[in-house]
C-alpha cells in the first residue's frame, strides 16, 4: 500500500484547516470558499476518501500513528476481525 509523506499530509492538513477557518469567516466570499473545496479536494485526494471531513480525520489519525498501525486500521476497515474475507479467510 502507498502512504503519502506525512510531512505532506500535515502541510495539507493545515492548509485545509486555514481555508476552514477563513471559509467560516466568510461564508460569502466565492472566492474564499472555491479555495476551501479545493483544499478539501486535494485532502481526499490525498487520504483515499470521498469526503473532506473524512479525509481531515483520517489525516489527523494518520499524523498521530506510526506506519504499521495505520496499516493494521486501513486492513480493519476493510474486514473487521472476526468476519470472513471474500477468499473464506480470516
């Protein structure tokens, strides 16, 4: 599985919090908000998620864990224990 750098997830992470803020600031402000969607965008991009709170939790979860436990939470999403793989595995 490929992971992004983190030092890269926590540049986008911050700058989506940024325009976050500003968006909030100025709901109005096309300007502003165009730029929160694509900051947004290019975190679910970045995440493998579809949707940018989502993708923002999941940076924040990957920022704080270590590379095998954040490969052991992306396998358990995929089959939580206890339930049977397509192939009949555990």
């Amino acid at each position: 599985m490929l992971l992004p750098a983190k030092s890269e997830v926590a540049r986008q992470l911050r700058r989506y919090r940024a325009w976050e803020r500003s968006m909030l600031a100025s709901p109005a402000d096309v300007g502003v908000r165009s730029t929160f969607e694509d900051s947004g965008y290019t975190l679910c991009v970045l995440m493998g998620k579809r949707c940018a709170r989502e993708a923002a939790d999941a940076a924040e979860r990957y920022l704080r864990t270590n590379l095998v436990t954040h490969a052991q939470e992306q396998a358990d999403l995929i089959a939580p224990a206890g339930r049977k793989t397509p192939s009949g595995a555990a």
